[in-house]
C-alpha cells in the first residue's frame, strides 16, 4: 500500500516518493558517514508512535570515525555499529538497558584490532557489545585449524565495517523500520562470504529482530560458522537469575563447567575468580523448528527472550561469566550453528555446516523485552509448550577436549 | 620548452605558471585526499585529445578513506589508488578492461588488512588489481625466512599509502602525464627504503608506464626483491589464450604445474578444481636487455602487451589462475627481481639481489593494449625478433622444492 | 587565584571564565581533531613570555589522520601525539632539537602498523619519537612469554590514540601550560587500565615534564611495567658524549655489551656495525629517592637531564645505538620499572610489579635542556650530590640470558 501523498498533507509529499518512505542510504561508497537526525516525521510516516534514527561518527582513542546508528522507537533506543559488522551495542528502554558493562569502553573501530594479537584474542580489545557477530567462516576459540592456519577468536565479521547502510522504512503499518548493513567477507582464493544484515523493528516497540542472510558467492562449497553473542548484564543479571529454553541435551564446555552443571539455569551473583562457565546446550524447536531462550531476573519480572529456529541455529551457547563487576558481570545467550571449541574439534561433532556455490543461509532472532512478570511467565510458557514433555538429557561429559597448543 | 601564455590565451595565464601546468600536489602532509577533477583545459595544457584526472575518497566498508585517481587520457581510463601502494586497480578503453574480477570487491585500506592473519596470507584479502606491487623487502609466498622470522605473502609495498602524491603533466608535446607518488617502507633497525612511483601516459593513449625508482637511504646493503603482478582476466583472458615471450628457460613452479608444462603457453577457459599453475620464465631481452612479453585471445585480436628490461626484471612469473569465474579467472604476468618462493628459497636461485647504501634500482613496465589483429601480430613479431632464433630450454622440474612449515 | 577580569580588561572576561581558561577540549568522542591555534592571548593568561598551542592533522602514507599538538612555550617548541599514545615527537629549542633521526620519517598512525608483525617488531615501523610509551601491560623484546602468549615489543601504550585530550592552563602564575591525554589499555578478560597522561610545561620553558596515572580499573591485580624511551641524537649525542648518574649497579644487558663495559658512560661517534649496546643500572636516589640522569656533549656544554624517582623508576636502561647516523645513530635514556628482557626473564629479577584493583601508580620525569656549561656543570654536580660517594657495583654478567625461540 502507498502512501498517500493526499492524506499526509502538502508537506509529505516529498516524503511520500519512495525514495525517500523508502530506502535512506546512509553510507556507500559515495556517501560518507555524516551525523544526522531522520523522523518519522521527516520521512513522512504516520505511524502512531513518531520514531527518529540519528547517525554520528565517534572521535578520540581507537574509536575514531566509528559510525553509530541509533534507532529511537519511541520506547526502546538501539544502538547499531555499521563499522563493527552491524553488531548491536546496547538497546535501553527507559531504566533498564540490555547490554553489558566490558572492561573495553570504547566502540573500537577495527582499523586499530590485530585479530592476531595475544595468541589470537585480539578480539578481545573490541568486545563490548549486546550482540556481536561471529562467523562466517569460523567461530571459537583461536588455535591452530587442521591445516595449521590459526584462526582467531570468533571469526571476522565483528570487525568487519558494513560497505553499505540503508534504513528503510516500509510503507504501510506497522511501518516496520529496517535498518540493513552489507558485510563482505572476501579473501581471494578463500572465501566470497556476502552478509545481508537487516535489524527491525516497530515504531513504539521494545523489541528488535536481527535477520541475516549469508550468501556463498564463490563457486565452490565452503564451511561457515555462525553465532550470535548475545550478552546481558545487570539488571536482568543478577543472584538467582534464571535461563529457561526448551532443552534437548545439555553438556559442561569442560571440565571446570562441571562443578555448576546441577544448577547451569541459575546465576551466581558476582563471584570473585569465577572466570566463566559455559554450556552446550542442543534446544528442542517446536514442528517449525521455533523456539525460546528466556533469561529473567531473581524476581522473574525482567527478562529478556530470544526467538529463533533451530533449523537456522541449532547449537546454543550458554556463557556465564559470572566474575566481578568489573571484570564483566555477564552472560552470553548464544544461538549459533556451532559451539565455541576451535573449528577443528566441532567437524567430528558435525557443527561445522557447508554452504553451497550461490546458497544462502538465514539467521533470524528476536529480541524482546520483558519488563513485567506477565511477560516473563507467558515467555516461560511458551517455553514449557515447546519441551512440551519432551525429555532433556544431561551429558556429564563435555562434547570436545581440546587439547593444549 | 615553456607553454606560451600567449598561444594559450588569456585564460591559460594562470594554468600556464609552473606550478599549476607542472607539479599539481594532489595528497600530502598538510593537504587532505579531496574530491576533484583537473582537465586539460584546466591545467591550460593544449594537447589534441583532452584528457580528464579526477580523484576521489572511497566510504564504508573495509574501503573507508581509499584514495582513488583516474586518469582519462580520453581513450583509455586509469585507475590508480595511493592508498594501497599507487597500485593500478584497472585501465577501461571502450568496452575492454584490463584487471580482472576478484572476490575481493572492494579497494581495501590497508589499515584493515593483517597481512600476519591467515598465516600470513592476510594480503589476499585486499587482492583484486591490475598492477599490484610487490615488494620490495621481499616478495613471494608466506613462511619463516631462515632466521625464523614470518615474511608475509608478497611483501609489504601493496599495502603502504603513498606519503605524496603530484600529478605533472610536461609542458611540450606529448605533454605526458605523470602520476607519481611515494612510498616510504621504513622500519628502524630493518629498511629505509623509499620508491618513488610513477605512472605516466600521454593524452589519447591505451598504454601507460610504470616507472618505479627504489632508493635504499640506509648506511647499509640490504636485500630485496620486486614483482609487478600484473593480471588479466576476461575478455582477454579466455580459452585458447594465447602468451608468448622470448624464453631463454621455462620450468614448473611446483610438481602441480609438470602436468600442463607442455601447454604453458596455452590457457584454458574457467575450469573448475584448477586452482592455479605458475610457471617460471627467464626471458631473453635484445641487444639492451629490452623484451616483451604478450598475452592475447584466442582469435589474436585482443591483447596486452608489457615491455621490460630483463636487465632490471629478470624472473617473470607465469601465473595460470584459470579456476572458475568466480574464484578469480585470472592470469598474472609478473616480471620480477624474483619468482614467488619464499624468500629464503630464492637466494641459492641467485634471486635475492641486494642494494647498497644510497643505491637506487629502476623499474619500468609498459603496459599496452593491442586492441587489433594488426598490433597483436606486430607485438609476436617483436618477440620473435627478440627471441632471434635463440633455444628456450624447457626445464621439467621446479627450481625449488619447499618444505611444508 | 581567580583571574581578575576587571586586572584584564573587558576583552579578557569572556576568557577569564574557567571553561576557556582552564580546560580546552581538543579531542574527545564528540569533538574531531581540527586544525587550530590556540594562544595565551586568547586564552586571557597573562604570562610574561606569551605561548602558543597549535593543533594539526597530518595526511598521507601511514601518517593519514595523525593528530599533533605543538606547545610553544615562547622558548621551546614541544611536539605531542595524542594518535601514538601522547609520546612526544621532540622539542626544539632555538638550533637545538632533542629527538633523533629515525628511518621511519612518518608519524605513524597505529591503524596502519601490525605489532604482531616481524615476529612481534611491528612496533619498530612507527618508533621515532623523543619519548616513547611502553607499556603498560609489559615492556621488552618480543617473544613467548611463560604461558606461551607472544609479546610484541615494548607493549601497546605507544599505539594506542588518546581518548580525551585537554589543554589545560594554570589560572595562576607560573600559567602552567597541561597537555592531558587518556589513554586506554583495555581488553576483555585480560586487561583494565586507564593511564591519565600530562604534559606539562611553563611559558617560556626550555623544559617539561610528564607525568602520568596508571589505574587498574579491573578487580584483579595484575603485572604492569613501563619504561619511558626516551631518546637523543646530534647534537647532544656525538663522539665522546658522556653519561652520568648516581650508579648503585651497572651491567651489560647481554654478552655483546660487555665490550664496551669499561667505558659504558662514554659515547662513540657514528660507527658502521656497532649495532648498540645495552647498560642496566640500578640508579640511586636521594632519601626522597629522586634522581637524575644527564647527557652532555664532548665539550660538555650541550645537554639534557631526566629527573625520576626510584621509588616509581628503579630500572634504567641505557641504550646506545652509536650505529651510523643513518642507521639511527641515538641514545635512549629509560627510566622505568623494568628493564628491556622480555617479560618471563624479570619475575625473577623482580622487576615485574603488579598494581592492585583500584590502585594507582604515577611516573614523573621532568626533561630540561642544559644550554650551558653552567648547566651542564651543575648537573653533574647534582648526579655527585646524589652519589653522595657511594659505591658503584660493576657486574660484570648479564642479569638474564634470554634463549633463543
């Protein structure tokens, strides 16, 4: 449906071609980053709740000329990094912000990372965000692949800047924002990996959904690895804060996860030299393959869940680290097609997918506030309806043993 | 000879004062990349084809803040980035590209490159010229030199920015344009190189020269190494293609390539699983050390010619990249100081030479489009008449063997 | 004591305010570097020898988008870079500059250099400063450390950018001029540390001082160590320059050095294949342990002093490159908490401290130029006060025989 030009009024009509309702480059090859304000007003759109997006470019430290996008929904503001692969810095709605507090307090513009550095962590230097992209070629931890190649922590896209950024907001109700960041990741001989990002949203919405497309443009069949970072510290985080998901297998990372796997769906507060736990965790979808992790806190009325399919991401990563405040109170709900063990342990485990010569993958995950008990006991439900029974087996061993390099 | 102000007219005065007519400083210390376009008519130079440089500043992407300039000598366009080592990225005449196509899309900056990751193969990611340097502390292929230390894939050159780059344009007939620019590979303790870079053409031309100027400012001798990948991809490239030179010898690069020695000079279409053969030739040059060596189509009618002096570029790299269309079809002809051994392979070869203190080495490669059955004939009658009779000796087995890291 | 407007007039109220009279943010996450010329005269200070503060950016090669900052004190012009960790590029001062001449010519941006490269000498493509950051994690040579993580040489501190950086002039007499710089060493899980940098200086000064906070922010304590490279060419330096200080221990840092023992506080002119040679030394303090090192020319009426304290400082390299100039022919003076070993071979020397959480550390060293012979004189007077007939050890081996990896 088009917009009306008459029913806006004189002064949208402008706004009303679709050049303008639609697609809004932010950033290609000939246009530079610019800081900016656009509104729902400037843009022509009537939607109930008016909604602004601002660009601004970072100065100063490791974080210059970082470009931010800021969607303001009219409830929730998210924030977006085009020049760290689309990643999504943090998403605050009113007092409670989703995100974490890292040790990195710069949004660090990967000119200045060296994946490479500490053994492969560098990674690590950059590190701050709500959702971090890693992939596509690899995820997890550095080390040497079979062939000798080592791969660093979590793959590329994290610190590849998006060649191109567009907001595009649809014509009609609800008038869905979108906001699209290109990725390449390109390597003569080795990869021709093209990452259609997309996050979206609804004006007056306090929820978002990250949706990826990932195409294999080379000729030939190509292995990738796909995880979404999801990390989340206070206030949902806490003492006796929950995870909850419909759970098929779950299994300790290794060893040292052992000792907490009895109580792997509950937080400890704070805990001095606690370093990190982390848990495999294989959910159970629901027929299409949907389904649910819910983190909530002690009082189970914040939470926050993540709607994805299993078909897309079929590995879920339980991470938490659960240290000090400073050292980054946080945990990591991780959706992906693989865990975090060094590629060349999860083929045998056969999480190490292909993708095909012109393949696409999808990757698609809601993000949504739940800031009541209502909200967090119908997301607990909805749970308990996908498990609906089935049974959760509890491997006491880890699915990898990495050995020392 | 001065250009009159008089002949010109009085709108030439200005354009007719050195410093404008001469030396046009597009890039460096105190004066930023910016986007502009200088004419013929603007520079007051009065040639018969008017010609055309414009610069511009890439965004996002990995290619945020690369530097481009295009000179248009009105029949042929030149693209040329001081941002990635004054490499020449392509030359369009008409409906003819000379370059290539490779995964990699965009003109990567080189503060985005780790030429360390990948095992220090970190340079494909930035690879998808038409002339790529490569050098000049090293080229060839990534592994520990004999003191352990990792020499990354080709060097470092590609990847420096130039530090200054002038446009000059001569002030009489053929009044040659001149891109020069410099680059600085400096390291305390290790290399005080610098190039002094230059691509020039002359107005109305489907040719230019390369014409680079190596000085070591160090008090000591010092080893290096220089390689001008030089790569064609369609339509020049294309079954039944054609190379031909004066060879004095030609050998397989590894055991791979035995298998097409007898074809060397022959390409095949897109071919997929090939991956690349590379052969290693040592051309003859005339009475000068003047050679050529030719690449054309299979019909004869379509080509590219590169002029050099063995004496200067002795080892000239045949490399067959004929994989499929979208992993890179490609051929690189590539005169060099050296093959693409390891460093430390390529001193027993006599390919390691050395520089002494203040000494300089030239470079020069004229690149010419045959763009006609006639020119392809003349430039194989050129390399007959260089070749003279003389004997090629086909020598069945590598130079050098490699041993796995 | 408040600058009285009424004492400057009514052009000076605007400026007598504090935000202009005190702090002038030239950088920070919402203020790009620019191109600007601050003087004490529109800042309102009244200071006898008027002073200037100008800002720039640099363009081209690896220099591409390096901020300085000049502070002419009236008598000296002192060169920050807020892009290379606040180092100090040199200070001239009429005919004399201390500083040195590297190979590397640029003022390099960190966005373009690889520590990890070279085996972990990336840092030697940007090392051409007057003072030199390293730190803060480690200092010293590259290589493994115990738990096989590779250390590039010197630490990060001289590539990372500053944050923040303010100028801030004192209100009162002497108007100390304060350049202050924040830089952040901070990587998830690994690292946590601010280091507040000051610059600072008076009108009309031949001398300055820096100083700077290290905090670690993180809850954990953790290792650090810094050393401050701090280096001098011609004119100072020169054949039978000498150095001097109160001595408590001196050795050679390696075997080589041990040559040159006997005359470890004299200088060679240029010579071809020196290479350098490495003294550590325990210098003393007085009973606040404050301490002075001085370089002086042959003729002894040319030189520089560093005042530290031991209790912040108590290693000292003396570093002597008397290669050809060319080469660098430089002299480094570094107090610093370390000395130049990688990181594994000082646990045992003791000379890898650690900060707790919170806790913070401070290091002044305070650089003037000695223009006379008066000065020079009294010096060296100052270093033989602080000797107080002490006694000089001579140890005669290495404090640590790194292995070969």
């Amino acid at each position: 449906m088009k917009i009306s030009a008459i029913a806006l009024g004189a002064g949208a009509m402008l706004a009303a071609s679709p050049a303008l309702a639609r697609d809004h480059v932010l950033l290609d090859a000939g246009k530079a980053p610019a800081n900016q304000t656009i509104t729902s007003k400037s843009l022509g759109v009537k939607s109930a709740t008016p909604f602004t997006v601002t660009t601004k470019t970072l100065h100063g430290g490791r974080q210059e000329g970082v470009m931010l996008v800021e969607i303001d929904t009219g409830a929730m503001k998210i924030t977006v990094v085009p020049t760290r692969g689309m990643n999504v810095l943090q998403a605050v709605a009113g007092d409670v912000r989703l995100g974490w507090h890292s040790p990195v307090k710069e949004v660090v513009n990967p000119s200045f990372i060296e994946l490479t550095g500490r053994n492969g962590l560098g990674w690590l230097e950059g590190f701050n965000e709500l959702v971090t992209r890693c992939g596509y070629e690899w995820v997890g931890h550095p080390g040497k692949d079979t062939d000798g190649t080592l791969l660093t922590l979590h793959g590329l896209a994290a610190n590849i800047p998006a060649s191109k950024v567009v907001l595009s907001v649809d014509e009609k109700p609800p008038y869905t924002i979108r906001l699209k960041g290109l990725l390449r990741e390109q390597a003569f001989k080795k990869v021709d990996y093209v990452i259609e990002t997309e996050l979206n949203t609804v004006p007056g919405a306090t929820a978002f959904t990250v949706h990826d497309k990932l195409t294999n443009q080379g000729d030939y069949p190509k292995e990738y690895q796909a995880l979404y970072h999801s990390n989340f510290g206070a206030p949902l985080l806490e003492k006796d804060a929950k995870f909850a998901a419909p759970v098929r297998e779950v299994s300790p990372f290794n060893d040292y996860a052992k000792q907490d796997l009895a109580t792997w769906q509950t937080y400890r507060g704070p805990t001095s030299g606690y370093d990190e736990t982390v848990y495999n965790v294989f959910p159970y979808g629901d027929a299409d393959g949907n389904t649910l992790a819910v983190l909530h806190n002690a009082a189970g009325q914040l939470g926050v869940s993540l709607a994805f399919n299993v078909n897309q991401l079929p590995a879920f990563s339980l991470w938490k680290n659960t240290d000090t405040e400073k050292q980054g109170y946080v945990t990591g709900l991780e959706p992906g097609t693989s865990f975090s063990y060094n590629r060349k342990y999860q083929r045998d485990l056969k999480l190490v997918p292909t993708i095909g010569p012109k393949e696409s993958r999808e990757f698609q995950i809601t993000y949504t506030l739940l800031d009541s008990k209502a909200k967090v006991d119908a997301a607990l439900k909805r749970v308990e309806t996908i498990q609906d029974g089935r049974k959760t087996t509890v491997r006491e061993t880890p699915l990898a043993v990495p050995k020392p390099e």
